[in-house]
C-alpha cells in the first residue's frame, strides 16, 4: 500500500471509532496493523477537505474540520490493545510512537525467510528452537526449509520437546542477536513450543520434508512422532469437516485459489466441497477441474496451505469444527 493509500486508511480507521477500528485491526497481519498505526500516530490534524474525500470514497460520513480523535497516541495505544490484547500491542508501540528499531527475537518478525535462516544457520538446535517458537508459524517452517536436513531434523525435536522458556533463557537468546528485551526480569515462563507448534510448522512444511522430519523422530521417540502426528491435518482432512464449515470455508476462499487447491484431490474431498456449493456454483467449478491443465505440484501446495490457514482461523474462531504438505511434478 502507498503512502496515500495508508493515510486514507488512517483516517477511516479514526473516523470509525475504537471499537469498530479494533475489529478491523483484528483481520490485519502484523506488519499492516503496524504501518497503519504509525500513520495514525503522524496524523496530529487533518484537513477537513481531506476527511470528507476519504469518506466519500468508503460511502461514510464526515466528522469535525480536525482529526476525527483528539489525541492520537492515545487513540493508536487503546485500538491495538483491543484489537491484539496487551502483549501483542506492547511489541508494536514503542516503534510506532517512538520510532524505535524493533530489536532482539521480535526484530526477526520482520526479516524474510533467507535472512533469519543465514543468522541461524551456524546456532545449536536447542538454540534455534527456542528462537523459531517465537515467530509465525509460516515464517517458521520457511527458515526451517532453509536449513540442511540434519539440522533441522534435530531443531524439530527440540521444538516438539520444549516445555517454556524462562525469562533467562530469553535473555540469552536475545544477547545471541546481539540485543536485549526490555524489561526481560519481569517476563513469565512463556508457554511456547510444544508438540502442537512443532505439528503446526510441519504442516506447512510440504509432504516431502515433513516425512523427513517426521521419520528422524520417529526413530528417537516413537511416541512423540505420534503425538505430534495426532495434532497435524492435512489438506486431504477438510473432508472430515461438516457441510456447515465447508460452507463456511467457501465464502472465504476465491474461485482460483479453489480450482488449484483441488487438482489431485481425493474424489471424496472435491464431492464434498461440489455439493455445498450452489448448482451454477458447482458446475461452473466443475468445468474449471476439467478443463484445467497441468498445474505443478508446487503451486498447489502454495495454495492449499493458503487455504489451510484460513481452516486455521476458522478452527479458532469456532466457525469451524474438525472431527478428529515438495517436488516440482504435476498434477
């Protein structure tokens, strides 16, 4: 998004109120919800003209000849709170109202894939594993790709073992990155890490490298590959959801982005997502399978994680209840 573009969302977003511009922060990655908020933040008077050309675009009502808020600060303080809860919102401020670098593990947030994987190349896997629990979990098992087979192997085994991490262990680790977290004495015992996280990176990892994965543990612990396996689903596993959440699923997923999803999918998975679908809705789908060409393996494992990760969102929104990831080939 332009500069212009982010004013004009600033301005939205202060003319909707607290409230409502909380929700729509929620729906904002990390990287938006701060962009935006240091627009805000900059935005200290606006000219009355400029206010009601932003609320002709979006079809609202204008306000004052000002700043639709007062105090901005304190506007950006309480609409991420609410939006991302304290801790979250604490990790963005002070670079939006001081324009401080983010620094220490949060900093990584920030960096693309290759970047994080080149630091952590060369640290041990309890290391790195302590690190990675921290970050998205697709930022996650993108670094991890990065990574040579053994030592990612073993980091996965480190993830999937962790229990916590002491604010000791946190200082250290940012003392590794050659920064320090504020106020790092004060911080609990984080619940990061776990077999859910390690199961949560290796399903967007790509089949071949999760059976790698997967295998190396195996031979270790039997039973943590398990578990660990227990709190994985795969894309083959939307069929387990019921016709409600599958209807649920459809509004949020765009025609093409379904098209490739499906290309080799079970027959009983493309059934079921045909018949909650409306009758021109489902030919017309029907059509696009059929007359599609090739598509390579890859694309459609991009897109399937994409959808994986809305079922995610869902599954957490209780929109979605479930009942219980690669080489360049076609499909």
């Amino acid at each position: 998004m332009d500069e212009t573009g982010l004013e004009n969302s600033a301005i939205l977003l202060m003319s909707l109120g607290e409230e409502d511009a909380a929700e729509v922060l929620k729906h904002m990655t990390p990287k938006e919800v701060q962009s935006v908020g240091e627009a805000i933040a900059r935005m200290k008077s606006i000219p009355r003209e400029r206010v009601e050309n932003v609320m002709e675009m979006f079809n609202t009502m204008s306000g004052d000849n000002v700043t639709p808020v007062g105090d901005t600060d304190e506007y950006v303080r309480t609409v991420l709170r609410k939006a991302l809860g304290d801790d979250k919102a604490n990790l963005l401020l002070d670079r939006i109202l001081q324009s401080s670098d983010v620094a220490g593990i949060e900093g990584l947030k920030w960096m693309d894939a290759s970047t994080v994987a080149d630091l952590m190349r060369n640290e041990s896997p309890q290391i790195v594993a302590a690190i990675l629990v921290h970050l998205e979990f697709d930022q996650a098992s993108s670094v991890l790709k990065l990574l040579s087979e053994r030592h990612r192997n073993e980091i996965m085994v480190r993830i999937a073992t962790l229990d916590g991490i002491q604010p000791s262990a946190l200082k250290d680790l940012n003392e590794i990155m050659s920064t320090l977290l504020a106020d790092t004495d004060r911080v609990r015992k984080s619940t990061l890490g776990g077999v859910k996280a390690a199961a949560e990176m290796l399903n967007l990892m790509g089949a071949g490298v999760e059976t790698s994965i997967l295998d190396f543990i195996r031979e270790a612990d039997n039973d943590l590959a398990q578990q660990i396996m227990d709190n994985m689903f795969t894309f083959d596993d939307l069929a387990k959801i019921d016709d409600k959440g599958i209807q649920a699923l459809l509004k949020e997923v765009q025609t093409e982005s379904l098209v490739i999803s499906l290309k080799g999918a079970p027959v009983e998975l493309r059934d079921k997502v045909l018949r909650n679908m409306s009758t021109r809705a489902s030919e017309t789908l029907r059509e696009e399978l059929e007359s599609r060409g090739p598509v390579r393996v890859s694309e459609v494992e991009a897109e399937q994680k994409e959808m994986l990760k809305t079922v995610r969102r869902l599954i957490d929104e209780g929109t979605i209840v479930m009942g219980g990831g690669g080489d360049d080939a076609f499909v």
